[in-house]
C-alpha cells in the first residue's frame, strides 16, 4: 500500500516536469529562430548600407 501511495505522486510529479521541460525546450527555439532572423534583417540591413555609402 505504501508503494501505491509514493507512485502515484511520483508520476504526477514526472509528468508535471516533463510538460515544463517540453515548454522550456519550445520556448527556447522560438527565441533561437528570433534571433537567427535578427541576424539576418541585420546583416540584410549592414549590406544595403555598404552599398548606399559606397556609392556617394
């Protein structure tokens, strides 16, 4: 009986930590997506500025 009663919230326990992990792990991708685009608008950005002060 001692047993069914420290699975039970064990189990629970897993499961809540796995939900936060999966929310932390998705939530971390979409930051890294943000950022690579970023990067891009930037570089995108750094280029059409080379080129317009080149040209004066």
């Amino acid at each position: 009986m001692a047993n069914r009663e420290l699975k039970r919230p064990l189990g629970q326990s897993c499961q809540k930590k796995e939900k936060e992990y999966k929310e932390a792990l998705e939530s971390f991708n979409e930051k890294n997506k943000e950022k690579a685009r970023l990067g891009t608008t930037f570089s995108d950005s750094s280029s059409f500025f080379d080129l317009f002060l080149g040209s004066c």
